[in-house]
C-alpha cells in the first residue's frame, strides 16, 4: 500500500516538474525515472524512522532489565518478563515485541544471551544493541558482577541513547527550515506561472530554454540531495 501511494506522490511529482520546468506534458515520459528514485528514498526515510522507533523500544528495553536485574532475575527469566510487558503495552507488532519473542524461542536451542542479542544488533543495525551484547559477554566471562554490570551499561546506553534524540530533534527543527527552502523555488515558479506566465513562454519551446531549465532543475535537486544527506550524516554521526 505504501509502495503504491509512493508512486502516486512520485508521479503527482514528476507532472508537476514537467509543468513548471518544461511547460510541456512531452517532458513527462524523460522524467518519469524520477519515480523510481522517489520510491527508492522514501523507502530509505522509512527504514530510518523504524530505526529510530527501534532505538526507541530497546532505551525502554533496557530500562526494564535494569529493574528486573536488581531484583536478582537472571538474563533470561528478565527478557522473559519484558517480552510479557511488552506485549501487554506495545502489542505483538511492536519491533522490539516480535524480537524478544524470537529471542526467547532461540533460548531452546540453547543458544546464549550474547549470541540471541549479537544477532538482534546485526539484523537491525542498531550499534546500541551490539555495544550491549559486547559489554555482557566480557562481563559474563570475566566472571565480574554480571547485574551490577547490566544496570550499570543500560544506564550508560540510555543515557546515550537519550542525548541521540535531542540532538536528532534539534537536527529535525532544522530540517523543517531545509524543506521550507527547499519549497522556495519551486514556488517562486509558480507565482510567475499563475501571475505572468509570459515571462516563462519565452523560455519554454526553444533548445536553449529547455538546456537552461533543465540546468536549473539538476541544481535544484542537488541542493535538497546535498542537505538531505548533510541531515541523514548528522543524524547518523
């Protein structure tokens, strides 16, 4: 569904450019792989939201197993509980919810917590999850305190995890300036569409008018690829 309504927004998009780029609905067909690239970078934003939900899910994951770890439950029986609570508040769809289930299925075939959880960070890509699993492993071999360990590196990770989201919401405020601007152009384009269509006749039609427009068209999408890319690295970083 998400994927059809992706291709619609891409081709609303694409006759609009023609519009107001060309003049012309034969630019249409020259255009149209701009929708493959629409669907290819919305699919992108939304694998970074489910990132972003997923780091999200684990910072509360982590604070229930501190708690569950201070009253001397081991690994386990912890994620076990968690799975139920999860369940309960989240329901079966949640990322986090469907992962600890499957974790707690692979406990059966007598995997261990490092291996269950080095998977979870591997599949998801989320590098909190690996730091965890890392940090548990050495503690679980050196033989040190494994819960005052687990309270005191799921504090450490939420706390990290907490600094990412406000730096991910100033980053967002910004974003929102980006796209404001990014908007500009465009609209200025259709202000003299709507108010003085003559000053644009000249240029549409004629070779130099169309190797002109399309010039200013590669700028225009460079710049909002340049700072979407600025904001996805500063996110990431």
């Amino acid at each position: 569904m998400k994927v059809f309504e992706d291709i619609l927004i891409g081709a609303a998009i694409v006759c609009l450019v023609a519009w107001l780029f060309y003049g012309s609905a034969v630019a249409i067909p020259f255009l149209s792989p701009v929708i493959v690239l629409w669907c290819l970078w919305r699919a992108k934003k939304r694998k970074e939201k489910e990132k972003e939900q997923l780091r999200t899910g684990f910072k509360n994951f982590l604070n229930s197993l501190s708690a569950s770890a201070m009253a001397g439950k081991s690994m386990e029986n912890s994620m076990e509980e968690i799975y139920r609570e999860f369940l309960s508040l989240y329901g079966e769809k949640d990322p986090v919810t469907r992962s600890l289930g499957t974790m707690l299925k692979e406990f059966r075939y007598n995997r261990t917590v490092y291996e269950v959880l080095n998977d979870w960070g591997t599949q998801t890509g989320l590098d909190e999850i690996l730091l965890f699993a890392e940090i548990y492993q050495t503690a679980e071999k050196s033989g040190g305190n494994l819960i005052r360990m687990i309270r005191t590196t799921a504090d450490s990770i939420q706390a990290m995890i907490s600094l990412k989201q406000e730096l991910s919401a100033y980053i967002h405020g910004k974003k929102t300036e980006q796209n404001i601007m990014c908007l500009m152009p465009a609209g200025i384009l259709i202000y003299l569409k709507l108010t003085s269509p003559e000053l644009l006749t000249s240029i549409y039609g004629t070779m130099f008018g169309i190797a002109f427009m399309s010039v200013c068209l590669a700028v225009y999408v460079f710049a909002i690829w340049l700072g979407d890319h600025m904001v996805t690295a500063a996110l990431e970083g």
